[in-house]
C-alpha cells in the first residue's frame, strides 16, 4: 500500500510513519511485510488523507475488499475475494488491539486514535480461528508510552455535518503512558422520507476511548484498554428501485436504530531473548434497539422491532521464538464465552391482514372466520449462547535446504457449541359465523411456539505455505489453507414459521387452534440450523521492488473451492432473513497492488482485484443457479490514489502544503442468486487538499466529486402483496473543511 507524500502532524516524539515501524504480530511465525500471504497496511498518512473515520472507509482500499454501507451500523457486511456475509455471522474477523469483535453489530464505530491497521486476504483460521474464512482485519491504536500528542479536530460540511474529536496522549513517566480521547459527530442525513418530509437517516454518535501503558519491567508491558460509543440514527432509507432508478424512501413506519457498546481488554506481554509470551483478555456489551417498516411503503403492513443485549468474554495466550534462529515456531489457545438475548416484535398491521391473513380464512366452508384484531403482534424472545475453544501451533523454518526458501505450517483444532432458546407466540380474534341462524360466536386464537436446542461444531484447520526469497525484497510463494464459517440458527423467520404454522394447521371447519407438538418444535428447529460453510484455498503470490526504491508490486493469483455455502435470503414472507446452505461454489481471481514514489514528493498507488466467485452446483425452487455469480460481492474492486506535498521556506506564510485524490470503484454486484439483477462498475472520486501553518492543518475535502449515482444494496420484498424491489441509493457529494490542532 502506498505512503504519501504529506508531511506527518508536528511534534510527535517518534516518526509515525508506518513504514519506519517494526510491525510485528504476537502470533505469526513470520516478518509481517514478508508474510507468505497477501496483506495490506494502512498507515496513519493513509488515514489522515482519505478521511478514514470508521471501517465502511476502507472499501476497495485494498484488491477485493469491499465494505458496502447499508444505511445502518446494524450490520457491517465485509467481503474478501468475492466472499462475505451480510447477515448472520460473518466471513471476516475483526480484531481491535487484538480483542475479537465477534458480532458485525459492533464493527461500524468511531475511529478514534488509530495508529495503524491490516488487511489480511484469504483463510487466516490456523492463527485466528471462526469466522476468519475471507481474511482478518486488525486495527491498532497508538500506545501513549511511544506517542506524546494533543490533537483537536473540528469538521463541517454540507448535510448538516459537524464533528469534533479530541485526544491526548501522554508519558507521564518512563514506565507510564496515558491516553483520553472523544468524539461528537451529528449528521442531517441525506435523503428524506417522502412520508412525512423528515431525513431518513440523521445520525448522532458520540464516545470515548481510554487507554493505559505500563512497563514495570524491561521485558514487561502491561496495557489497559476501556471504550464507549453510543449512536442513534435513522436507519434503512430504502427507496423502490425501477428500471435503474432509486425512489427516495417513501414509508409510514420510522425507521431508527439505537446501539451502546462498552469494550474492555487487557493486553500482557513478556519478553525475553528467547521467548514472547502474550495474554489478551477482553469484555464486550453492547445492546441495540431496531425500528424497521418491514414493507417499506407508505401502507400499514408489516412493522419489526428487535432488541439485542449481548456480552461476550474472550481470552487467548500466545507464546513464540524470539530468536534469529531459521527455525521460529508459536503455540496458543484461545477461548470465549458469548451470551446473546433478542427480544423482537413483528406486527402485522392492517393491510397485512386484510391481503395476507384474512384470506386464509375465508373458504373454509360452511364456517365463516373473520378477523378482528387491528393489528397482530407476533413477539418473541430469542436466547442464542455460544461458547468455544481452540488450540493452534505454527512453525516457520527458514533457508530450508537452499538459502532463501522457508516452510511454514501451522494447524488449529476449533470446537464450539451455540444453542437456541426461544419462545414465540401471537393470538388474533375472530368472529365465527356457523351455518344455520343467524349468530356471532366470538373467538380467540392462540398459538405459543417454544423449544430448545443445541449444535456443536469441531473443525480441524492446517495451512502450508512455501515462500522463496530472491532477495530481502523480492519473493515468491504459494500457500494452501482450510477456511472454516462456524454454523448456528436462524431466528429472524420465525414471525414466518408462527404465519405457517396459522396457515396449514390452523383453519378447519371446527375450531382454528393450532397444537404445538413435539414433532412440531423439531421441525422449527430443522427450518432455523445452519450448517458450517468450508473452503480449500491456493494462493500463488510475488512481492517486490520492480524498480528500486521507485516502484513496489505485489501480485496474488487464488482458487478457493467452497462447499455448503452460506447465502442470505428473505423469508418468504419478507419478514426477515435467513441464512441457508446452499451447494457448492468456487472463487477465482487475482489481487495487484502497485506503489510508485515518483519524486521526494509525489506518490500513486493502484490497488485492483478481480474475483469470480460463482455457484458449482446450486438449485433454488425455481432457478438453476449453477455458474452464476454468488450475489452482493463485487466482481472488480479498483483504487488509484496520488499524493502530492511540499515544505515552504521558512518566513513563508504557510510552512506545508499537500493535495490527495483518490478514485475508488466496484462492481459488477448481482443483487439475486439468478443474476439477474445488478449494480454495474461505479467509481467514486474523493479529493483532499490542505495547508498547514505551525500546529494548524486547515483541509477542505470533497467527497463523490462526479456524483456518481449508485445503488449500495438491493433486495425483493413481497410484504407488500407484490414482489418490488428495493434499493439503498450510495451517499451523493458532500463537502467540507477540517480544522487541526497538533501540539
């Protein structure tokens, strides 16, 4: 990945750059920028520059990495190589200090203090395990004890936003360091909801984070890491999406979405001349509220709210060589706990009864069932522990028979077990009208579906990988590894299993009261499980300079065979969605990645990744989906960025002055398993231009310059009687100017 041309903030007590910083991992057997597999940095110019302020801003940043933004923080789909998940679970891993993020709930946050972050592409589940089937994404935060700093930014821009972020970061003794930092940002929003003239997505957020470093001893190093972030915004402004226009969103329901997180972590490290030896520990709470019109139309159908309350605890030690040895080796074990409640409320609202329940009713002669409730709640409440361990051993050996080539192979042994508990119900009234005299017989119908179950998964993970260096700069490697996508429930189609079982077991020409059996509580369980999804993945790859010192590449060719693939799908009610198995699949492609300093003060990068990922064998209820591209990842991500900065004399009225433009772009996206809706290639342009003046940057930035005009997510709903599709149109041009304080 590139590093520009502007000049680091002043008065830093070390060089932030991240090329001029040993990077090193408390896991991984080899040098990290000689790693046998393909990995990305982003380092804190790259951050600056771009306007990195949460993870949605690294999309395309790197070859096949895309991270679309679904109008919500709810859910933070992320994808690798054609593959992701937008739903349940997910098939990248999200590390933050080196604590597990193990619900996308939580991965959209407030950058705060972020010193460096990675991109590892392809299966890392030999180091890290679950769920890490695409690639890893580690975000670092600068450590008070290396890093002496007080910062303050503000920034405006047009939409109504305005954000303030403060930190300081200080040594307040050789074995001390401390750090505080917050944030405020309020947004307007973009697009109105042509219901009642409001934004449909206004957005408050605010938060903090704290750190605490302590080095009591040379070989000791103690870190005590506490954060809070709170959101509230308009969420899910879906608008009907037609013959390749977005509608603005247009529904009776509010869409909300509320979320709290706190995240704590204490990091331990020990070294010697021999040995590190790490402990990562890690607490995380976090509870949300969801507000949705479920038919996205200014009709009263189908409304949703969900609550989620969940608390996870993790814990991994480490331990690895600390030796200049050719043979370096690392051994772990990792562990966690998580504990998750839903609470949800699907109401079926009027029309929903009269075009949906109502006629389910009505030809069951000679009776006559009417309906009567205004609306029906159909609540539920969902317990989903979880609970697993793991154990891992990697070994690097190094000039293995020639000078040059290194082996590396490491295996991890996964078990987890998730459970479900969960207890539904709905109740409507009716009037029954019998054959004979005229007469009204009032009647209530109850249904209570509520059972228990539980699943297991073991999984065995290797990986080898063979690297060959022609020189310290230059080499080659191949690699092969098993990717692993932990299996469990689903529990957003239950509103559609209680409409089921209404319709097939309760009309009858006696008396509409469906039984909830034994047999009835397994088949629930049957339509809820999911099943692990699996990879073999290959991976030949070459890194190097092509020029000295000018220009850098770094080129990756892959293969993944996938079976059981997870795909998210609606109920087909479209109340919710569910994740499925579904066949065979395989990913083809290749990730480039070009860097070039052409003067002292002028930089460009290109980053481009292609990814054919495409069903092998595959069968909806109505379509042989076999050779068709597996839908919502892109198959091309493309970034070009340049970089320009330059130092004034002294006396001159500004001291530096820099410009960054960068053009990122995706697609084609399929939005359905038939392909046969889909986004075409978009590119968005983002320019950066700015001078400083003694501690103050002044920056004025401009986002989607070319007003590109795209659709970030597509789905079909049918809850509104018909099948319509929907949209969430891409944000349109914003514009704005930051105000720095570096001292």
């Amino acid at each position: 990945m590139a590093t520009y041309a502007q000049t680091e903030e002043p008065a830093p007590t070390m060089n932030v750059d991240l090329e001029e910083i040993v990077v090193s991992s408390t896991k991984e057997t080899n040098e990290l920028k000689t790693l046998p597999g393909a990995i990305s940095f982003i380092s804190p110019r790259m951050i600056d520059e771009r306007k990195i302020t949460s993870i949605t801003d690294l999309s395309s940043i790197a070859p096949n990495f895309y991270i679309p933004n679904y109008g919500s923080r709810m859910s933070t789909p992320v994808y690798i190589r054609g593959k992701g998940e937008r739903t349940t679970g997910q098939a990248v891993g999200l590390y933050v200090d080196n604590m597990p993020y193990l619900d996308k709930s939580v991965f959209n946050f407030e950058f705060l203090d972020v010193q460096r972050i990675e991109v590892l592409r392809g299966p890392q589940g030999t180091l890290y395990g679950r769920n890490a089937m695409s690639g890893i994404v580690n975000i670092y935060t600068y450590s008070p004890l290396d890093y002496d700093r007080t910062k303050v930014t503000l920034s405006a821009g047009n939409y109504g936003l305005f954000r303030v972020n403060a930190s300081i970061s200080k040594k307040i003794s050789e074995k001390t360091g401390i750090s505080l930092s917050g944030y405020n940002d309020n947004h307007e929003g973009f697009f109105n909801n042509q219901y009642d003239g409001n934004y449909a997505d206004a957005l408050r957020s605010g938060g903090g984070r704290f750190r605490l470093d302590v080095r009591p001893a040379e070989k000791l190093t103690l870190q005590l890491m506490a954060n809070y972030d709170y959101l509230q915004q308009g969420a899910f402004p879906y608008g009907e999406y037609k013959d390749g226009k977005i509608s603005k969103p247009n529904y009776d329901h509010p869409g909300r979405y509320t979320r709290k997180i706190t995240n704590s972590s204490i990091n331990i490290e020990y070294k010697n001349e021999k040995l590190v030896f790490t402990s990562s520990s890690g607490f995380q709470y976090f509870d949300d509220d969801m507000h949705m019109d479920l038919d996205y139309t200014d009709r009263s159908i189908f409304t949703i709210n969900q609550v989620q309350t969940e608390r996870n605890w993790t814990q991994e030690f480490a331990v690895k060589s600390n030796t200049e040895n050719n043979y370096r080796w690392s051994f772990g074990m990792f562990g966690f706990n998580r504990d998750l409640r839903t609470d949800v409320v699907t109401t079926m609202k009027e029309g929903a009864i009269s075009d949906i329940l109502q006629p389910i009713f009505n030809n069951i002669p000679p009776m006559k069932f009417t309906i009567t409730n205004d609306e029906i709640a159909i609540p539920g409440v969902f317990k989903t522990p979880a609970y697993g361990g793991a154990v891992f051993h990697q070994s690097t050996y190094n000039n293995l028979f020639i000078d040059g080539l290194s082996l590396t192979a490491g295996v991890r042994f996964d078990y987890e077990k998730t459970s479900l508990d969960y207890n539904t119900s709905t109740m409507m009234n009716l009037d029954v009208v019998p054959p004979g005299p005229p007469m009204t017989i009032k009647d209530t119908v109850k249904t209570n579906p509520a059972g228990k179950g539980s699943k297991s998964f073991t999984e065995l993970l290797p990986k080898v990988a063979l690297k060959y260096s022609f020189t310290p700069k230059h080499y080659v490697y191949l690699s092969i590894a098993k990717g692993y996508k932990t299996g469990g429930y689903n529990i957003q189609n239950f509103a559609d299993i209680v409409e089921e079982i209404v319709r097939e077991k309760g009309p009858n020409r006696e008396r509409p009261r469906p039984e909830i059996g034994k047999e009835l509580r397994d088949t629930i369980l049957s339509k809820t499980i999911y099943q692990p999804e699996h990879s073999w993945n290959y991976e030949l790859g070459y890194k190097g300079d092509v020029v000295k010192d000018i220009l850098q590449a770094e080129v990756a060719v892959f293969y993944a065979k996938i079976s059981d693939v997870q795909i998210t799908q609606f109920a087909k009610s479209g109340q919710g969605r569910l994740l499925k198995n579904a066949g065979s699949a395989e990913s083809l492609g290749i990730d480039l990645s070009l860097t070039a300093n052409i003067a002292n003060n002028f930089s460009m990068s290109l980053n481009y990744g292609y990814a054919r990922a495409v069903f092998k064998d595959y069968q909806t209820d109505a379509t042989d989906c076999s050779g068709k591209f597996i839908p919502f990842a892109p198959r091309n991500t493309l970034s070009l960025s340049a970089g320009y900065g330059a130092r004034f004399r002294e006396g001159f009225i500004i001291d530096r002055f820099s410009i960054n433009t960068q053009y990122t772009g995706a697609g084609r996206i399929y939005w359905t398993e038939a392909n046969d809706l889909n986004q075409n290639f978009y590119g968005i342009l983002n320019v950066k231009a700015g001078v400083a003046r003694g501690p103050l940057w002044l920056n004025i930035w401009a986002k989607n310059c070319l007003e590109a005009n795209y659709a970030s997510f597509s789905f079909t709903s049918s809850t509104s009687g018909n099948l319509v599709q929907f949209a969430q149109k891409g944000p349109p041009f914003q514009a704005g100017i930051d105000l720095t304080l570096s001292f």
